[in-house]
C-alpha cells in the first residue's frame, strides 16, 4: 500500500509538470518556512524552482500554474448536485449555505473551535455557515449540540470539520443537528464515499436512524424527508495522493463540493501557494469539481481575489461576512449581542490564524500579528 502511494505522488508531479529536486524539495517563497538556509535550502532555491515551472502567460497578473483553469458550460458549477435534488423538496432550503450554492453565489463561514454559546449565536446571524472545528480542537459532540440548542435555527448553517470519516463520527454529528460535514484529508474515493453515504439516510446513503437533538434544532420541517437535500457534504484535499486521486473524488456519488485544505497541501507538497506546481495542483482540483458537476472551495479567503482560481471559488472557510459584520477584538460579549472581547472561555485570547504560506504580506511563522485576529486557524 505503502509504494502504490508512493507511486500515486510521482504520478501527480509527473502529470503537473512538477519538478523536484533530487536531494530536497525547495521551501516557501521569501518569508515563509525554510528561509536563511533552514529546511529545502532557503528562498533562493525556491526562486529557481519558481522560474523552472514557467507560469502561462495567459494568466496575466493572476497568481496561477503552468496551466490555465477550466471554464464552465452551459450547465455551470454544481450542475450534478442540483440534478440530484428533490424537486418535492421545499425552497429554499433551511441550509442556508446549500442554498446560496445552488444560487450560484459564494459562501463563506466563520470558525468556533471553543464552547461559545453568545458568539455563536451572533456569528450565526452574518455568515453563511458555521465551521465547528473537531479536527483541531477539544471540544466536546456535547459542547456542540449544547450551542445548536442554544438558539435554532438562528441562519448561518452548522457544519463541522470532521475528526475522520468514521460512520461512528457522522452519525453523532448528524444526530446532533449539523447539516453539513466537511471531511479532511481526503486521498481517495473511498474516503468521499463514506463521507457521502453515512451522512444521508437510505435509500440515497446509509444513515443509521436514531435519537438525537436534530429536531430540537430544526423544528417545524419535516426532517426525515428533507434532510437528504439539505445535508452539504464536503471533502477536503489536502495531499498529493488527494490531487492525484482527485477525477475518482469528484465523481462520487453525494460529494456537494470540494476544497483545499491550502496550507496543509503546502505542507505535504513543500511548496508554497504562490509557487505555480502548487497553483497546478489545486487548478487540477479545481478543474475534477468542475467537470463532475460540484463545487470548489478554498480553506482560506486570500483565494477570494488575485488567483486564476478566484473565478471559480465558491466555499470559502472564514472570508467575510455577507452582510459586512466584524467581530469588535476582544472577549465574550452578551447573549444575543456581539462578542465584546474574543471567543474562547473567559476573556482567554482567540488563537491566531495560521500564516498564509509563502504569500508576501500573509502572516508569517514566528511573527506576531498587528492587530488582533477574530477568527480560528484556517487549514
């Protein structure tokens, strides 16, 4: 299993025009990992690297790879998740995220990583859906369903970052109330299958039926028959056997959309986001959403503007929100009113978000930010 992985990686570089080098892989871009003769030689070998690869030139001032990204036809992103909805099923959806994908519009989130009913409930009022960190965090399947119960249905739609693909997983976090699962480190299409099946019941998937607050949090509807189209499933690539595996990820049955895990797969890859290898592999992701008929998404809002992806970028974790909320810096503010001070227990400070890899201007390791940072890390 070992070397068919193996071989899977040198597929994929192979197949993106990538060239690594013998001894070592270059480091981020000025600023990023590996600068002044650290890990992968520095930012002068990953300027070399850089210049090999040769941008297309029909990027123009875009940030891309070697090749340019796929353009939609008639049908448009997500033409297969909008051919598989019921057409007895009530619109809008009360996913308010899924809904807003099937509008053709962009969707962005906001991260809780901590045990916050206040921030929460206010957050939920801007964002189009709420990224509960499980992969990353402490928090507790208790802590979770305690916030959905906390105020219902209060508009931005709960999702969470899942620890696994395990059914074990999705089934408590579907029992609880989320409407959406998003599924890490996906490399390959058994991973999305699970994702896909035990999130929706029979006989679309393989939902166990069970207890569970899910009907404390979406009173009023008829659950049963509905949730099947208001789930919104989500893998995340963050690998190069992902890229490389990722036609087979997109054409799984009930995947709704598919995004980069951007600083992970910088971190498997070694090579910076701005670097073109990295620019054709997620243009390879891209492109499989595409073709496939879901939809694209980046763990990151840099990826919102100035990248030939941009176009393209329909779900983006953290970004703004619709309505043009910010969160005042600081701690916890009242039920119902926005957090005066941070969104960890007490008036603890939030965690800062991780650095953008290898992007002039992003924050880089080991430096601190200039002004307070409002959201959880992105990945």
């Amino acid at each position: 299993m070992k070397a068919l992985y193996q071989l899977a990686v040198v597929s994929v570089a192979m197949s993106l025009g990538m060239v690594m080098q013998a001894a070592q892989g270059p480091a981020p871009a000025a600023g990023g990992r590996g600068q002044g003769g650290g890990r992968g030689g520095g930012a002068a070998a990953n300027a070399a690297a850089i210049a090999e690869a040769t941008p297309n030139a029909g990027n123009g001032a875009l940030v891309g790879g070697s090749t340019l990204p796929d353009k939609p036809d008639a049908r448009g992103w997500g033409w297969q998740v909008k051919a598989l909805m019921n057409p007895a099923t009530p619109r809008p959806l009360y996913n308010k995220a899924k809904e807003l994908l099937l509008q053709d519009k962009v969707i962005t989130s906001y991260t809780i990583s901590t045990f916050n009913p206040e921030l929460y409930c206010e957050v939920g009022k801007h964002f189009d859906f709420i990224w509960f960190e499980m992969q990353h965090s402490t928090m507790s399947w208790d802590e979770v369903r305690r916030m959905l119960l906390t105020c219902p249905n209060v508009g931005g739609a709960p999702m969470i970052r899942m620890p696994d693909a395990l059914e074990s997983s999705i089934q408590k976090a579907t029992d609880l109330g989320a409407i959406g699962i998003i599924v890490p480190t996906v490399d390959d299409a058994l991973e999305a299958r699970d994702a896909a099946r035990f999130s929706r019941f029979p006989p679309f998937g393989r939902r166990s039926s069970g207890g569970g607050s899910f009907g404390q949090v979406w009173p009023g509807v008829n659950y049963r028959a509905t949730i099947n189209d208001n789930m919104l499933v989500t893998v995340m690539i963050e690998t190069l056997e992902g890229v490389a595996n990722v036609e087979e990820i997109a054409a799984t049955h009930g995947v709704d959309a598919i995004i980069l895990g951007n600083n992970d797969l910088s971190s498997f890859s070694g090579w910076a986001q701005n670097d073109p290898r990295y620019q054709d592999a997620i243009i390879k992701v891209h492109n499989a959403a595409l073709k496939y008929g879901k939809y694209y998404g980046n763990a990151g809002s840099q990826y919102m503007r100035g990248y030939t992806v941009s176009e393209g970028t329909r779900m983006i974790q953290n970004g703004p929100a619709r309505d043009g909320w910010t969160p005042p810096p600081g701690g916890r503010g009242a039920t119902g009113a926005a957090p005066a001070a941070g969104r960890g227990r007490g008036n603890l400070p939030e965690p800062v978000e991780e650095p953008v890899i290898g992007l002039p201007g992003g924050l880089q390791p080991g430096t601190a930010p200039t002004t307070p940072q409002g959201r959880g890390g992105q990945k």
